[in-house]
C-alpha cells in the first residue's frame, strides 16, 4: 500500500510512519518542520520504501503531485497546542481547517479516496454527556482548537458525500509516550529538573482528564482501518478510566523522587478551552477486538522516563 502521512516529524507522525514502514507499506511523508523533529525520521530515513518531502500544507501547488497515487492519506498535521490559541487566533484555522481543506482538494484532483484524520476530543468542548459518546450532540466549542477540528471533520464528511471518499476520523484524547514533545508532563517534569522544590500548576489540580499511550494510538488506527467500512468512521480514541492532574503530579513526582511544593492558579481550569472533565465513550473502538495495553499511570511513568533520557538537561 502507497500512504501518504501528513506531519511525519511529529510525535504521532513519525510512530505511525515507522509502524507502516514496518508493516511493509511504502510511505511518502509530508512535513513543514515548524514543529517536527528530524531526529523522529531517523529510522525512516534509512528505509528505501520512505521519501520525505519538506512542504507546507498551505502550500497548493506542490500537494497533488505528492498525495496523487496514494492508496491512503494520514492526515496529521496541525497545530495541536490548545493552551495558546487565543494568543493566535487565526493559526489554528488555517493549520487545521484550511491545511484540511487543500489536502482533500489535492486528493480529489489526484483520485485519492481515503483518508485517515486526526481529530480530537476537544471538538466535544464542555460535554454534558460524560462519557462522551461519538454522536452525541455537539455542544458550544471552548477552544480554537476544537473549533478548527470539527470543520475539518465537516469538510472530510462533505467530500465523502461529494466525491465517493472514505474516512476514518479519530478523536484522541491526550497522548503519551515516547516522542511526547508537548503537554502537562513535559511542562512539569521540565520544572521539577529546574526546581525541584516547587510545581506551579494551572488549575486547581482536579481537573479530570484521560490519557491514552501513544502506541495503544496507533494499533487502534491500523485496527480500525482493517475492520471498520462505513463511508465516514468516526472512531473516539481513549482509555476506560481518568484521572486528575494531582494524580498525574503524584506519579511524576514519584518518578523524579521529588516532593515539590504545588502552586495553583486559574481556578478550576488552567487556561481559555481547558475542559476540566475529559472522558470519551470508546466502546466502538473496543467492538473492533481493541484495547489500550497500559494503564494511564504506567503512560504518565513512561513518558517520564523518555524525558529524562530524550533530554540530557532533564537527567
């Protein structure tokens, strides 16, 4: 199979590109390296069934050349930190909504018909319905972020009915592990190694999320993709528990072998789109014969310890 991976460099491109690469499946990866890291293609590079290609997907002209051919698009890119979206406030569009958009327009002038998409459970914004369903009613979005998804995922599902496409549209929780490059655990983990004495926290720390190991990620996708047929699978990706930040902090403390004095602020929520209660409903996922292999602590653990070797100042 010839796949085309959008954000190749990233923490979740790069793990897919090298589980297809392993799976024996060609990969032209795609990758503006605004955020992307070229030390996550090394394995990739060294395949000859890899070709990297340095473009932005804002950039029109030179993507149907790239996507024509391909059995498959994993779409990836994004922008994907939630926390300073309103510091930007037209990023998040144009590198979700629009990059989305010129990906699909590629596809259909180069007769591509599937897409794979990362998505989002943040498009559920302050759901009512906890946990949080597939179909259940859209609520008013709290984030940039979240907004910029679910006009993606509204594109995708238009040019599915439009012009014969398939999709797989999955919406993560937060991820962890190996190439985690952004989020609470790197943020505490790089202050603890600072000043072990203190960990300023945004938010009151009781803040409920879930959390999902990024491999457990990726073979959910490859599962679904072989089991699930409809015109548009829209698949939640998470774990069957949650937990709280403080929980979250005990653990990576407990990793460290610090006991920091914690500082909150922000009340109940640490900054504009930060949901204090994060819980997806992955019982579809699980009726394709899936389900995470680790724990939410043994992710957070893991994670740690990557930082710490992936990060000599961290050591």
């Amino acid at each position: 199979m010839r796949c085309v991976v959008t954000g190749c460099a990233g923490f979740v491109g790069s793990l897919l590109t090298d589980r297809l690469l392993r799976d024996g499946h060609t990969v032209v990866g795609i990758d503006n390296m605004s955020t992307g890291r070229e030390d996550f293609l090394g394995a990739a590079r060294r395949s000859p069934a890899f070709a990297f290609h340095r473009v932005d997907l804002l950039d029109t002209e030179a993507l149907p050349d790239l996507v024509r051919g391909a059995d498959i698009v994993f779409h990836l890119a994004a922008n994907a930190d939630v926390r300073f979206g309103t510091d930007h406030p037209t990023r998040d569009f144009e590198q979700n909504a629009r990059a989305t958009l010129n990906v699909l327009e590629a596809m259909r002038t180069g007769g591509v018909k599937k897409i794979a998409f990362s998505s989002t459970g943040s498009i559920y914004g302050e759901a009512r319905e906890i946990p949080t369903p597939e179909f259940t009613a859209i609520p008013v979005q709290t984030s940039l972020y979240g907004a910029s998804k679910i006009a993606a995922e509204s594109f995708i599902e238009a040019y599915c009915e439009g012009f014969g496409m398939q999709a797989w549209i999955f919406r993560f929780v937060s991820l962890m592990g190996e190439r985690y490059t952004h989020g609470h655990v790197v943020d505490f983990v790089r202050q603890l190694r600072t000043h072990p004495d203190r960990l300023d926290v945004l938010g009151d720390g009781t803040q409920r999320k879930s959390y999902l190991y990024v491999d457990d990620c990726i073979e959910a996708i490859v599962t679904a993709l072989e089991r699930a047929d409809a015109k548009v699978n829209v698949l939640n990706l998470g774990h069957d528990e949650y937990c709280t930040v403080n929980d979250s902090i005990g653990w990576i403390c407990a990793r460290l072998g610090v006991q920091p004095k914690l500082v909150y602020s922000g009340g109940n929520r640490g900054w504009i789109g930060d949901n204090p209660f994060i819980f997806l409903d992955c019982s579809a996922m699980r009726a394709l014969g899936w389900a995470p292999t680790l724990t939410i602590r043994e992710s957070v653990e893991r994670t740690v310890d990557y930082l710490r070797e992936s990060e000599p100042a961290l050591r």
